[in-house]
C-alpha cells in the first residue's frame, strides 16, 4: 500500500519522497479509511485516504459518491468550514480505486471521550453554540456550486422509512405509531431547500480541547429541508448518557439554535422537533437493519448482532418523544 | 424433562469465565469485541428470567386492546396494523400504557443500563 501512495503522492506533492505508516482505520467490503504520513523535506504531512478499492465502483443508493463527497469537503474548506483540505482526487492511473487524499486533521471522533476526557472540558459548553454556526454554514454553501446530489423531502423521507421497516416483516407497534405521528405532522416543504450534510453527529466531527476542527463524512449529502440537520443532531442515540443535554450529550437546543442564529440563520423548533422523531425513527429502522444483515448477510459477527437489540432503545426514546408519562 | 444445570447457569458459568480469567488477558480490538460478547451472554441470562412472565403479560394485555384471541405475533401484527389504519392511537389510553409496559419489558432484557429506561424506571419506581 505504501508503494501504491507513494507513486500517487509523487505525482502531485512536489518535494515528497515516499509514504511511511500507512495504516487502515475502517473498513468494509466497498469503502476503506487509510491514515499515512507524506515524508517531504519541510516536514512529514498527516494524509488520510477515503476510497472505494478498484472493482468497487458503485456506492448505495443513499450514497452521494465519493467524487461528491471530495468536491463538498473542498466546498466547506474554501468557505472557511472547519473542514479538512483535499489535496488530491484519485485518478486511474493512480490504480488506488476511486476516492481522495485529504489533509489529517488531530483530534477525538470518539463521542464517550469528548463527553467524559478532562481534555475536552472546556470545549463542551461551548460545541453546541458552534456546531450551531457551522451547520448554518453548511447551510448557505451555493447551490450553484454543489455537485449532483439526491433530492429529498420530508414526505419521501417518511416513505422510505415505512419502506425499509416493512421490509423486514417484524410487527413493531411503537414504530408504526412514530410513522403515523410522522405522517400526521409532515410539515411539507421548507422555506428554502439547502445542502443538508446528512449525518451531522458524534463520529463525523473531529473535536479538540479547543472545540470543533472539522465535519467529515459527506456520504450522505443531499439537498433538502435544512432543519434535518438540526434535528438528527438532538437524537437521543448520539447523547451517550447525557440525556439532559439534547445536542450530542453537550449542549442545549436553545445553545444550538443561537449559534446558528449568530451565522444569520433561523431555526424552526416544531421543524427540529419533527426530524428528531424521524432521526429517531431512522435509527432504529437502521438497528433493524443490522439485524437482517447479520442474519442473511456476510457479516455475521456479533457485534451487529447485538445492534439489532438496540432497536428498543429507539422505542423508549419514540415514547419519551410522542407519549411522554410526565405530567 | 432435562437435567441441570439449566441454561441459565451454563451461561452464567460461562460469562463469568470470560470476565474473571479471559478479559484481563486479552488486548486491542478484541477486549471490545469480548465485552460485547459478555454483554450477549447477559442478555441472554435475562432474557430466560423475564420472557416468560412478560410475554404472557403482553398477551393478555393485548387480547383486551384489541378484543381478539391470538399467537403474542399475530396479536402484534393486528395491533401494528391497526396503528397504521389509523384505527387506534394515543387518544385511546389503554395503548399508552400498554406501549410503555412492551417497551420497559423489553429495556429490561436489552439494554437496562440505557438511560432513557434508568430515567422512566426512577420516576415511575419500577
């Protein structure tokens, strides 16, 4: 592998000599994550390698494409996100697959460590307000400059939700109670459609002790009702615990919403409100999901095995939202 | 009739073996990969202590929901279908509860160090 990025990297980077410690981070059957240093006489330079190995050319229906993915990173960059710079697009000749070189940006992805680590103390208070104005960022990137990318709504959402979940042929009584609220509550089209990130949580945001760096994973981009994004953030699966701090197990909606009001950007709470539900909904669709594929699929490990038993928690988390107990 | 030790306690022997004498060896990837496998094995322990009595429980309750007689999946599949028509919902106070007992029946099995469930088990007292 090093051999391989080595020649790539040489066609590009003036000045560098080879690769050293290139080492896989994550990895499926389609996509892979590769982390390595460029040596070059300056200093070395921490990369990272996004790519779909060759042979692996088509991505999953909801994927936007690693192209896309590329263009939108470099997008966010250029705007003055906190994003990684792409230094290269994979070409042919390269023989490395499909994919990008980006710049390596330190910090923690792991939600129990930014949540708990004395390091990130206090970055906490103040991530949520952030998070706020990059997302509102996002948001107002041009959409004359955006690759192609899926169109969604919040009807076709719900649809392919009931879609997914009827799919699997397991009678969930709280599922079709969120899809009915879900149905009840569509708010239509919002006011103006926007880039959407997707899949703006823990995970795919780098944080240090002096907060946000960057947003990666665009594999989810689309356009559509920019309020998603704020919602899918408030799920209760991303708070770790910290079920009182409804964004990210950090910080407050209102924290949340400021932030996104200080970039110029207004937040719609009844909008948020109805993507947290179907956030919710979403995962739990998903922790379903693993179960099947653990069942009929390749992976059969037990770890996707025991996400399937995750599913319930989506279920309180719907009854907390929609049949709350308290008085 | 089969002979003892029943599963439960195989399967406490067992788990208990990965913890005590196994975990404290291992290192990397697969101390993560043990601990799920612990946290299977616990499932499993309760899920044979509380499925019995929840299962008739949530059959009895939903024979009264729904007024009808059936398998605990079929009585699910009628009461799924009903939510869907629009048949029945929150308005009826019997589903309420009735979503909240399934729910924290099955928290319990899965996953009762959730939070969301430590919350509603506190302010409900059990």
């Amino acid at each position: 592998m090093e051999e391989e990025l080595g020649r790539c990297v040489a066609s590009w980077c003036f000045g560098a000599t080879g690769v050293v410690g290139a080492a896989k981070l994550s990895g499926g059957a389609s996509q892979d994550t590769w982390t390595f240093d460029i040596v070059h006489p300056d200093g070395n330079i921490g990369a990272i390698l996004r790519r779909a190995p060759p042979g692996y050319g088509a991505s999953p229906a909801r994927a936007a494409g690693l192209d896309a993915e590329a263009t939108l990173m470099q997008l966010a960059h250029d705007a003055g996100l906190p994003s990684p710079r792409v230094m290269h697009v994979l070409q042919p000749r390269d023989e490395l697959g499909a994919g990008f070189i980006m710049q390596r940006i330190e910090g923690e992805t792991i939600a129990r460590k930014i949540l708990r680590d004395a390091q990130f103390a206090k970055a906490r208070p103040m991530l949520a307000r952030q998070l706020g104005k990059v997302v509102a960022g996002i948001h107002a990137l041009p959409a004359s400059q955006l690759p192609e990318l899926r169109q969604m709504t919040s009807t076709k959402e719900i649809a392919d939700l009931e879609r997914e979940y009827r799919s699997f042929d397991w009678p969930r009584p709280v599922f079709e109670l969120a899809l009915r609220w879900l149905r009840d509550h569509d708010p239509g089209p919002p006011q103006e459609v926007t880039l959407v990130h997707g899949d703006f949580r823990h995970g795919n945001l780098i944080i240090g002790p002096d907060g946000v760096r960057a947003v990666l994973d665009w594999e989810l981009a689309h356009t559509g009702d920019p309020m998603e994004d704020l919602g899918w953030i408030c799920v209760n699966s991303w708070r770790f615990g910290e079920i009182d701090k409804p964004v990210g197990g950090f910080g407050s909606r209102e924290e949340l919403f400021a932030g996104y009001a200080q970039a110029g950007r207004r937040a719609d709470p009844d909008r948020v409100m109805f993507w947290e539900v179907m956030g919710t909904l979403r995962w739990g669709v998903m922790c379903c999901g693993m179960m099947q594929r653990f069942r009929i699929g390749p992976d059969h490990s037990m770890e996707r095995a025991m996400i399937g038993r995750r599913s319930s928690e989506t279920e309180i988390d719907l009854l907390r939202l929609l049949a709350s107990r308290e008085r | 009739m089969q002979d003892e030790p029943t599963p439960t306690e195989l399967i406490k022997a067992v788990a208990e073996f990965l913890r005590n004498d196994i975990a404290p060896m291992i290192e990397g990837h697969n101390v993560f990969k043990l601990r799920v496998g612990i946290n299977a094995l616990d499932l499993v322990t309760r899920q044979l202590a509380l499925e019995p009595d929840g299962n008739a429980a949530e059959t009895a309750r939903l024979s009264k929901l729904l007024g009808v007689q059936g398998s605990l999946g079929e009585l699910n599949r009628v009461l799924a279908d009903r939510i869907a028509k629009g048949e029945i919902g929150l308005e009826t106070p019997a589903l309420a509860d009735h979503l909240w007992q399934t729910t924290m029946d099955k928290l319990a099995v899965d996953q009762p160090n959730y939070a969301s469930y430590k919350r509603e088990v506190e302010s409900k007292g059990g």
